[in-house]
C-alpha cells in the first residue's frame, strides 16, 4: 500500500495559502534554503506520483513546464514524474504524465493508494488536501514551518474534528529557520 503524504510549507499560525508570496525556495527571500530545497529533491526521490486539485495543477501547469533553465531541478522532477489531477470540471490536462481523477475522491485515492509504487505526495491544493484529511486518507504530514505570522489566510487544519493522533516521526531546522515536522498519523 502506497502512503499519501501531505507536503505543505506552512506559517507558524498554520497558514498554508501562498497567495501573499510569503516563502520561497530556490532563492533568499527568506535566506539561504539551498538546505531546505535539498531536502524538497531527497523526498521527490522517494515519491513516484503528485497529486494536486485543479487550481494548483493549472498554477503548475502555467510556470513549471516552461523552466527551460531550472537550475533547482524541480522543473525536471515535475515534468517527468506521473502527476494526478483530482477534478470534475478539466479537459486535457496538456501536461505529460497527467491523469484528471474525476471520480469520488475517496474512492479514486483508495483505488490509487492500492497501485504498486512509492509514496504519492501532495502540495498546496488547499481544497483537495481537506477533503483528503476529512476522509482519513493522509498517512504523513511534511510541514515545513516557516518562521512567519500571518493571521489570516486558509489553514491546513480548518476543522481539527477530522485530524487523527499524530505522531512526530522527525524535526529538522535549516539555516533559514524554516523548521521540517514529520508527523505519520497510524
């Protein structure tokens, strides 16, 4: 059984929409991150799937496939790992390596979560990620805890009714003060 893992870059006050631009990686807005974007590709190594909901698949879709001179590596990395779009309403996903999912979303991620690979992760999607939560599907959370107040904004855990025991499997502070929590929920 394939783990579905929940990667978000989070503030302190549990924020997790980037619509205010307040984290990067790959430069140094907040300092250096080389660390923290090392890290982002050591755990790409061990995925095989990206799941995204449709906004942030066409966000995605919009920028990465065009990172012509991506010294980073996420543009390869997104470009040529199997992503899966959870989305009643997309067409073509004009991304290779695409499949739009349109099913219930229990059952597609179920049906997925049983395929032979390794772990399929999940960014941003703020929709979709509290379905997944809602449902009892997340097996981790990768959040990477930056080291910013916003007091406003959507946050990864809406409604706490849903969010099973977690357990904190690893923590990790990079030089720029983003902290990495590793919780497994079972």
């Amino acid at each position: 059984m394939r783990d579905l893992i929940v990667t978000e870059n989070i503030t302190l006050d549990g924020v997790i929409d980037a619509s205010e631009g307040w984290f990067t990686v790959g430069n140094d807005a907040q300092g250096d991150q080389s660390d923290v974007l090392d890290e982002l590709m050591r755990q790409s190594a061990e995925c095989d799937a990206v799941l995204f909901g449709r906004i942030t698949f066409e966000q995605m879709r919009g920028y990465w496939p065009q990172q012509t001179d991506d010294e980073t590596g996420i543009a390869d990395d997104l470009n040529n790992v199997h992503k899966y779009v959870m989305s009643s309403s997309l067409g073509e996903p004009e991304w290779a390596k695409t499949t739009v999912l349109r099913g219930p979303l229990a059952d597609e991620m179920r049906a997925l979560k049983s395929e032979p690979g390794k772990d399929i992760v999940t960014t941003g999607s703020i929709t979709l990620v509290h379905g997944l939560i809602a449902a009892d599907l997340v097996d981790e959370y990768r959040l990477f805890v930056f080291p910013v107040v916003l007091g406003r904004g959507a946050r990864l855990f809406e409604d706490a009714t849903h969010v099973p025991a977690l357990r904190l499997v690893e923590s990790r502070k990079f030089r720029s003060g983003v902290v990495l929590l590793r919780y497994r929920t079972s």
